[in-house]
C-alpha cells in the first residue's frame, strides 16, 4: 500500500482518522514529552512517536520499516469505536473506514518523520505551542477525572418532581406558552387628554380599546401589547413592569411613563403559563436534575478543597485594574457614570437612569 496516494485527502478526512482513539492520548505523551521540560526535550532530541510494532503482520510500512502492526491497527481501531459508539452502526455505510483508519495513522507518521527531518520541532514557536498544549491536555484530564470523583445518588421521583415545578420556566422543552396579562393601550403627551379618553373609555360598552382609538384618530397612538410578560422586550420596560404588577381583572387605567408620556392601558385578563405534564418529561428532568445535582457536589468539593488549600485571590489587583480602565475610558459604558475613589482601590458603577 502506498501512503502518498491519499495523502492530502486523508489529511482532512478528520481528527478522528489522524489521530484517533487511543492514539490522541499517546501522541500527546510522546509528541509533547509529559512532564519533561522543554530543554531537557531539546537536549535528549525529539521522543518517537512510533507505535509498538509486536503482534500479527504489518498494517503501515514508512521504507522497510513496520511503523504500525496488525494488533496494534485493532487496538487503536477498536479504541475508536469505544470512544465514538456512533461510528459503529455506520460501519456498513463505509465499508472503507478501516483502511481510511490506517491511512491516518501512516499520514501521522509521515507529518511527524517531516517535522523531526526539517528540525521544525526546536522551534521557539513550535516548543511555545507544545508547552502550552501540554499544559492545556494535563487540565483537561485532571477536570476528567476530578469530575469522575464525585458520584450524587439517584433521586427519588419526589425530589425530580420539586427540581420540575422549580425549573420548569427555564428547561428546555418544559414551557409550552409563557402567559402573560393581555394589554393593549393609547398613549398621549398630556394627562388631560389622557383622562378624557379614559372617560371615554369607561363609558363605551363591549370595549375595543383600538376600534375606539381609530374612531377618535389616535390609530397611531393605539398598541395592542398581546400578552405582556417578563421577556416582552418591545415595550417600554417601566410600562411593561407597571402592567405585570396588576392585580385585579380586567383593569382599564392610565399609567405615567416620566411626565411627558401617559398611556390609558386595558388589561382584560392574565393567561397563566402552560407546561407540559411532569409525567410526560419526567426521565428527561430527572437527568437534568442528577447533572445539576453532581455539578453542585463538584462545585462544593472544589471550594473545600480551595479553602483547604490556601487559595487566595489577588482582589485588589483588578480592582486597581479596573478603576483604571474606568478613568482612561469613561465613555466606553454607556448610561453609566464610573466614580472611581481616589486611592484607585474600587470602582463603582452607578446607574444614571432613574424609572419613573
């Protein structure tokens, strides 16, 4: 088999391909030398990164050297499958997926015999960028198995059922219709003309606050809110909290926006939120709410162990910093005036808009 032939193809056939299975893991020890610093690397020259070749007959030839061998090629293989199940039930769709698997591993070896020759290896770039995944692969295993350390316990279809009613406006899935009060208003720039269309209003029978708004000229003065609720970003946010502090239904009343904007709002009535049946979700909230459960316990076990541990931060460090910031860049926060205290030790953002 020749390896060229697919080289480039191969190349891009995936990460997967290149590097796969168990192969990630011990091309990083041998490409990235764990625990070695990088100047004992250099001094030793580059650590191979050649598979074991014992076992059955050869999968990769480089020249008349063997570089991966058959039992060697099923281990990796079978590491693939185990790590990406997906792959296993599409097998029958890709009859060459075995070979493509080897041809990634020669390409690999190809890359790294190019790299070593042309000594791109002892490059300050290159050995920056090794330090640097070297570290970043030791943190993703050590959050791997810290997060394996922790194990929360089944919970009980009671506990399930409260994580459900306390979440369920915020679980995907959960929320049908997120209610609402139904409003529709007329604004006007003075509280008299305000006042007389309320009368108006109230005296009209089956009221329709916009078919009255037309008769009197005020289309364009008239909104029909739909169903106002905490995510009705369209409307003014002091009206939309006056309208979802109501009580009482319906209610037809006039709410002052500053003193330059008066609205007469009808709210006929409120629509409650519809969830879909706990029964119906309840396997799926049950994973969401062991997940959550284990992330707290991480969470808990961490800030023990940092607290064990010693860990301090350096607050007053960005404190400093961003006071800083705050001083050179005041315009860079709009609608917020920054106050930074004359030791730069803090900086305090104070709202400039007052709601009516």
């Amino acid at each position: 088999m020749k390896i060229n032939k697919s080289f480039g193809a191969v190349l891009v056939i995936s990460p997967l391909l290149l590097l796969s299975g168990c192969a990630p893991l011990d091309w990083v020890k041998g490409k990235l030398g764990m625990g070695k610093k990088t100047e004992e690397i250099v001094k030793k020259g580059k650590d191979k990164k050649k598979m074991s070749v014992a076992g059955g007959e050869w999968i990769v030839k480089v020249g008349n050297e063997t570089v991966v061998s058959a039992n060697e090629f099923e281990k990796e293989f079978n590491a693939l499958i185990d790590e990406q199940p997906q792959l296993k039930s599409m097998l029958p769709l890709m009859p060459n997926l075995e070979k493509d698997f080897a041809k990634g591993l020669g390409n690999q070896e190809v890359v790294s015999r190019y790299i070593e020759k042309n000594k791109i290896d002892q490059s300050a770039e290159y050995l920056a960028r090794k330090e640097r995944m070297e570290r970043a692969v030791l943190q993703i295993l050590d959050k791997e198995f810290f997060a394996k350390s922790v194990k929360a316990a089944s919970m009980s279809e009671g506990d399930v059922k409260k994580f459900y009613e306390e979440n369920k406006d915020v679980l995907q899935g959960i929320l049908i219709s997120r209610g609402g009060i139904k409003a529709e208003g007329v604004s006007f720039e003075k509280r008299a003309d305000a006042q007389a269309f309320l009368k108006k209003a109230k005296e009209a029978k089956d009221l329709d606050l916009q078919k009255l708004a037309e008769k009197n000229g005020l289309s364009k003065n008239s909104r029909d809110f739909k169903l106002v609720n905490q995510q009705s970003f369209a409307i003014d946010p002091v009206l939309r909290t006056k309208i979802l502090a109501l009580k009482e239904f319906p209610t037809l009343d006039i709410m002052a926006i500053g003193d330059k904007t008066f609205w007469v709002v009808h709210a006929p009535e409120k629509e409650d939120a519809k969830y879909r049946p706990f029964n119906e979700v309840k396997e799926g909230v049950k994973n969401v709410a062991e997940q959550t459960e284990r992330a707290k316990l991480l969470q808990k076990k961490l800030e023990t162990l940092a607290e064990n541990y010693g860990v301090e931060i350096n607050d007053t460090y960005f404190e400093q910093k961003a006071a800083k910031f705050a001083n050179q860049n005041p315009a860079m926060i709009p609608g917020i005036e920054q106050r930074v205290v004359a030791d730069a030790d803090t900086a305090q953002p104070q709202s400039a808009t007052k709601a009516a």
